[in-house]
C-alpha cells in the first residue's frame, strides 16, 4: 500500500511538474458538461501528452462509445471512464518474471536514456525480493562504460562480470552466462552499447549476444527491455519502433518520469507496437524504479488521486 502511494506520489510530481496535469485542467468542475469542445480539447491533451495520433483517435472512439452507452454527462463522470480506458490499453497481455523465477534481462537503448543505471536499480530491487542477481558489462562500446557499471554493482552489492573496452559482447555476456550457472544466480543483468553506427551493427550485435544466451541459458527465460527516456516524446516511440526491428523486444523501462508531464508513450507503446511498460524511472537514485502499475499510471497522467 505504502508503494503503491509511493509510485502515485513521484509519478504525480514529475508528470505535473511541466504541464500542470496535461490533462486534468480539462476536467474542471463536476457539472461541466461533456460536449465537442470537451472532445476536441482531451484530443489535444492527449496528442501534447504523446499519446501518438492514432492511438489518441481510437481513445477518443473508444471513449465516445461508454459515454454514450452509460448515458455520462459530466466531465468528472468522464474521466473516470478515460481512466479505465488508459488503464486498459497499457495493461501488459503477458506475466512478467515472477518471484523466485530465474530470468536474464537484456536491457537495450539509445545512448543515454539510462540503461546503466536502470540496471543498478534492477539489481537492488531484485536483491531486495530475495533474489541473487549478477551484471554483464557487455557495453564495451563507450570508454568507462564497464567502470560505471561497476560503481552501481558495488552501491548495489551484486557481482559484475566485465572485459576490457573494445572486448566482444558477446564474450562478455557468455562468461557472465557461466557465472550465473556456476554460482546459481536468479537474475543475469546485461548492460549494452547505446551508440553503435548503424541499425545493421546494432542488429548483428544483439542477435550474437541473444545466440549466446540461448545456447548457455536454454532454460532461462529471457526478458529484453528496451529502455525509452520519457522526456524525449515522439522520439522515444520512434526508437522503439526501430530496435522492435533489430530485436525481440518483450518490454520497456520507461525512465526520466520524475522531469516530464509526457507520460502519454506509455499507451503509444503498448496501443501501436504491443510493447507493455514493465518498469518506470522516476529519479536518478538506486530506489527510483518502479514496478508499472497501468492503474496508477492512468490516474497519475489525469492527475488524479483515488481518494481524491
Ligand atoms: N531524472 C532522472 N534521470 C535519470 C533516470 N534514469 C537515468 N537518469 C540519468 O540519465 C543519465 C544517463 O543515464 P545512463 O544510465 O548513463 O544512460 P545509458 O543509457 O546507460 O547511457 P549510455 O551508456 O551512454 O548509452 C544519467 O545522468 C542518469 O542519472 C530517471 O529515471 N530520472
Ligand atoms: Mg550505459
């Protein structure tokens, strides 16, 4: 209880902290009515809040139907229906590593959206449920990636397994692989390069460090999660869009939260590529990663708390 308020609180902040609630001045009083001038306001709401245009036509549909149906007038009555609606569209179709089962994340992403240190968040929050995680620095790409790494593993107090700059990925991911059998570990966290030259590098890399961990690990499931910075809007959709390309992407960390009122990518990810959001960034420290809650998070983007 005490973390779900947590998450709304952080998440409310920073989603407000830039817009003021994008969406929540649209609700205004409770007998303000619902008419065109309502629809057409949410519907720009929605699009600065990068909901993504085809998404934000398909709420306003979907929205148009229930209010008609259950015969809404007011716009407070309404937006707990959009609520739902969010809710809904961002609630993954699949279960996620649960506790106690053995999982490998392959965390990908363009430079800087915060892969490194959504990883030094992992480890803490795995090893706090009990689990033993262990890193790969398999980012040999940029210099001092490996060294930064290694300061998150020692905060976290989990093993690191790393080569030296400029060493094979892949080499890396597969000594970490060894590691994790030898010492019977839960959780294989693997860091990547963000910059590489082009998206045929970036295929090829992935793919080799995917072969390794699928011969090494045949039986361990394998999450990739590409990490998106909300801040970055459109762009981060479109990033997600091309490495949906080059990899088998299963899920989103959805970072930077806490300095945006953008929140809207969320449902563009999951409504226009199927990718759910499974964890959120909300600060720069080790416990600023929180498990996604689409119920939450639709309220927070409303601006709305559940006992408000
Ligand atoms: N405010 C805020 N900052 C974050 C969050 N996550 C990461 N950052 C910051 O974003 C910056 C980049 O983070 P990194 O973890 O180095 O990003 P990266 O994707 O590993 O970057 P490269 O290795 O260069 O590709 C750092 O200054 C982090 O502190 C977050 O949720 N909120
Ligand atoms: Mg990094």
């Amino acid at each position: 209880m005490e973390k779900k308020m947590g998450f709304f609180q952080k998440l409310k902040q920073g989603l407000t902290k830039t817009g003021g609630g994008l969406l929540s001045s649209i609700f205004g009083a409770s007998d303000e009515k619902v008419n065109e001038e309502f629809y057409e306001e949410l519907e720009e709401a929605m699009i600065i809040a990068d909901m993504g245009m085809l998404t934000v036509e398909k709420i306003i549909d979907t929205l148009r139907e229930r209010i008609s149906e259950e015969r809404i007038k007011d716009r407070i009555s309404a937006k707990e229906v959009l609520i739902k609606i969010l809710a809904d569209m961002m609630r993954p179709d699949t279960d996620f590593v649960k506790n106690n089962e053995k999982a490998v994340l392959l965390i990908v992403g363009v430079n800087g959206v915060g892969k490194t240190t959504s990883i030094g968040k992992l480890a803490t929050y795995y090893k706090s449920n009990g689990m033993a995680p262990v890193m790969a620095a398999a980012d040999t790409f940029r210099a001092a990636a490996a060294e930064q790494l290694t300061v998150w593993a020692t905060r976290a107090d989990v093993p690191i397994i790393k080569h030296a700059e400029g060493a094979d990925p892949a080499a890396v991911v597969f000594d970490a692989a060894a590691s994790f059998k030898a010492k019977s570990k839960d959780i294989l966290l693997c860091d990547t390069a963000g910059r590489l030259h082009n998206k045929k590098n970036l295929m090829n890399e992935l793919e080799k460090i995917c072969r390794v961990i699928s011969r090494e690990l045949p039986d361990v499931r394998t999450e990739v999660l590409l990490v998106i910075d909300a801040t970055t809007g459109q762009n981060a959709l479109m990033q997600a869009k091309a490495f949906k390309e080059a990899a088998n992407l299963t899920g989103i960390i959805l970072t930077k939260l806490d300095g945006t009122a953008k929140g809207g990518v969320a449902v563009a990810v999951k409504e226009e590529l199927q990718i759910p959001v499974r964890f959120v960034g909300v600060g720069e420290g080790i416990d600023d990663l929180l498990e996604f809650d689409p119920d939450a998070f639709a309220r927070a983007l409303l601006g709305k708390e559940k006992n408000e």
